[in-house]
C-alpha cells in the first residue's frame, strides 16, 4: 500500500472540512458540520508525519486520535436523526436506508481513533511495511480493494480489540482509521456542488 493512497483518503476527508463553507447550515446539520471538521482537522494535522514528511509526535498523534474519538462512534450517529430535513446538508439518504452499515463505521472509526492513541507511542513502521500489513489486516493488501471495507469483507476486522490495535505502528492504525473515513464518505455523502 502506497503514501498516495491514504492521501487519497485524506483528501476526502479535506472535502468534508470544504463543505463548511456552504452556509444555510444550523441545528443539528451545523453541529455534524463542526463535528466532521474537527475531525477533518485532525486527521490533516497528522497525515504529514504519518508519511514522514513531518517529524513524527506521539503527543500530537494522541491529541488528533482523541478528538477523532470524541466525535466517532454514538456521538457520531446522534447527529444523524431519520427525521433530519437535510437541507444545507451533503448527506445521502443512503445513511438511513443502510443504517446498520452507517452505525458499524462509526463505532469502528471510535474504536480505531481509541486505537491510534493507544498506538501513537509505537510510532511508524518501517518503511512502508506498515502500511501494507494494516491492508491486509483489513481483509486484502489494497484498502480500497475486494476483501477491504469497500469490497465484499467490509465488516471482516470488526473484532480487532483496542489491545491489538495498540500493538500496531501508529501509521498502520492511521491507515484503518483514513480507510474507515474514506469508505463512509463514499456510501453517505454526496459531492459538494
């Protein structure tokens, strides 16, 4: 697995962060608004280290992780109310028609955010070698490949616990975290406009 593509993963996530700047958005839209930001945030912060092109910080990774963590999982699903009018929203409706699929991201993207910071002291693996040992931890060695979270074995690694996590390289963990960000952005949101 390649740098290129977990930026490509961030990237994504980037565009969530653009879309803030749609305006019409209040109640509980802006609050998943702010939530989806922050996030977005923090997973660019630390993307540069997790490619070496920044010094690598455990307390910095610890510090993105968490607030990762802070918006993932139910807090995430609360924002996303089935009587929810959408409007100023980049939401599928796809979010309720599957709304197990939604919810099972979200606790993943929560339990690998607790997993990173857990990780963050590990730092990076060798080499790239991480990288690709976290593809195929995911089902197959391209994250966005059969076997992977887009492909037919999406929910293949749901019992990887916080202690196997925490075992990880740091970058290994980012790449679970990226990938699970990327695959819900792809079913749920729509482009902005």
């Amino acid at each position: 697995m390649n740098t290129k593509r977990i930026f490509a993963g961030v990237a994504a996530i980037g565009l969530a962060s653009a879309a803030l700047a749609h305006t019409g958005a209040t109640g509980i839209v802006k609050e998943r608004m702010v939530a989806m930001s922050a996030m977005g945030d923090a997973v660019k912060e630390i993307s540069p280290m997790m490619s070496g092109e920044a010094d690598y910080d455990a307390a910095a990774v610890r510090e993105a992780a968490e607030v990762i963590g802070m918006h993932a999982g139910e807090t995430m699903t609360r924002l996303f109310p089935e009587d929810n009018e959408n409007e100023a929203s980049y939401v599928k409706d796809a979010i309720w028609e599957d709304w197990e699929t939604f919810a099972e991201l979200a606790e993943r993207l929560h339990s690998y955010s607790e997993g990173l910071a857990l990780a963050a002291e590990n730092g990076l693996g060798s080499s790239q070698d991480g990288m690709a040992d976290a593809g195929a931890m995911m089902g197959g060695g391209d994250m966005m490949g059969s076997g992977s979270m887009m492909g037919s074995g999406m929910m293949a690694d749901a019992t990887m616990g916080r202690e196997e996590l925490a075992e990880m390289p740091a970058d290994a963990v980012f790449a679970m975290v990226s990938d699970t960000c990327s695959s819900c952005h792809t079913r749920f949101r729509t482009e902005a406009k």
